[in-house]
C-alpha cells in the first residue's frame, strides 16, 4: 500500500533563518507531488505541485521554494523564513486520479 | 478560474443532531467533487467523492449529491457523534495535475 511522510512535524524557527521540509512518498512510483499551506481562518493554499523530477510548478509567488531530487521525495525550503510565513505545512500525492492523499502535517511557528 | 465557497463556521451542534454543510462551486467544464476531513493536529482524509452529476457520494454516514444544476455539494449526516468534531473542507478537481480546490474549511464541534 502507498504511505506518505512528512517531517519535521513541529518546528520552531526565528525570522531570518533557513527552513527545509521533508515529503516522502512510498508504494507508488511518478506521483504527482504538493506543497499546501494551512494558515489560520485561511484555508488550504497551494504552494507548489510537481508532475515529475526537477518539474516544478510554483502557485504563488513567495520566499519559499521546492525541489524534487528524487521521484518520490519533494522538500520545501526557504533561506530566509518571514513572520508570515508561520502555518501548516501539507504534503500531498496523487495519480491523476484526482483524489489526493495527504501527509501528517508540519507546523512552523516564526518567531 | 476555479472555486469553492462552503460556510466557515465554527458549526455548533448538539450529539444526535441533524447536520448541513453548505458547498458552492464555480468552474469550467465537469470536476469532480469531494469532502475531505481534518481532525485536530492531522493531515486530511478523503471523506467522501462524486465524479459526475447526480453522484452521491457516502461515508461513515456522510453524504453529499453532486448538483450541477445549483453547482453544488452539500455535506450531510443524520445524527452527529462528538467524534465527528473535526475541519471539513470542500474540493474540486479540474482532472489537471495542479490539485485539488479547497474551499476555506467548516470548523464543526459536536457537544455532547
């Protein structure tokens, strides 16, 4: 069966410094891949999806980025974290069959 | 572009009551339509789905009819249970790889 993880779960950072998130895919191979955020009262945002390796489609402009290094592994990073960018993290994978399956969660705080 | 509009809440309901959530949509061509969960501190989990008109899509007595004529896909369980305590949030699929869209999610709390 196919499992996603995504890590750290909670992570606490001051303003200016780096951040990467981790999203693993298991079971499944060419997954279309996501970065969401969850901000208070705000809904879910896309940030970023990617169909394939080093293929990277970003939603909104913004001080983060994502890479694919693999087929099945899919970070988000920023080089310098804003208050703003405090919130939810959500990791997600499907098969173009347009039920999405999410990761546990990461929750960034900004200090 | 797409969109979904579903009441935000927080829904306030006593256990056994009946419960609606309301979803509109607005898009291009026939998406496909969900409702997915969140209980607190977790990722979402796919409640229940149509693909096309009409549909009805069912889950843990949850249910939701695709209407395409009001374009919209309102969410409804008989008798709620304080574990039903959770974020539901409505979506659409274009049937492109670029997600899904999420509306801005019901905050329902369940008091015993």
């Amino acid at each position: 069966s196919q499992t996603i993880h995504q890590w750290p779960a909670t992570l606490v950072q001051p303003v200016g410094s780096p951040l990467s998130l981790e999203c693993t895919v298991e079971g499944t191979s060419n997954p279309n891949l996501y970065w969401y955020r969850q901000a208070a009262g705000r809904g879910l945002q896309l940030l970023f999806y990617s169909i394939g390796i080093d293929q990277i489609s970003s939603e909104v402009p913004q001080n983060l980025s994502a890479s694919r290094p693999q087929d099945r592994q899919f970070i988000l990073s920023s080089k310098k974290l804003l208050l703003s960018d405090s919130g939810f993290y959500l990791c997600a994978w499907d098969r173009n069959t347009g039920e999405l399956f999410f990761g546990e969660g990461s929750r960034l705080t900004v200090l | 572009g797409n969109s979904v509009t579903q009441m935000e809440g927080p829904v306030t309901l006593s256990e056994e009551a009946f419960l609606t959530i309301n979803c509109t949509y607005t898009a291009t061509g026939y998406p496909s339509l969900f409702w997915y969960v969140q209980y607190p501190g977790e990722g979402l989990q796919l409640l229940l789905k149509a693909t096309k008109a009409d549909d009805k899509g069912s889950n843990k007595g949850f249910e939701a009819t695709y209407r395409k004529e009001t374009t919209s896909f309102h969410l409804e369980k008989g008798s709620v249970q304080v574990s039903d305590s959770a974020v539901y949030f409505c979506a659409l699929s274009g049937g492109g790889a670029d997600g899904l869209t999420f509306g801005k999610g019901t905050h329902l709390i369940i008091q015993p």
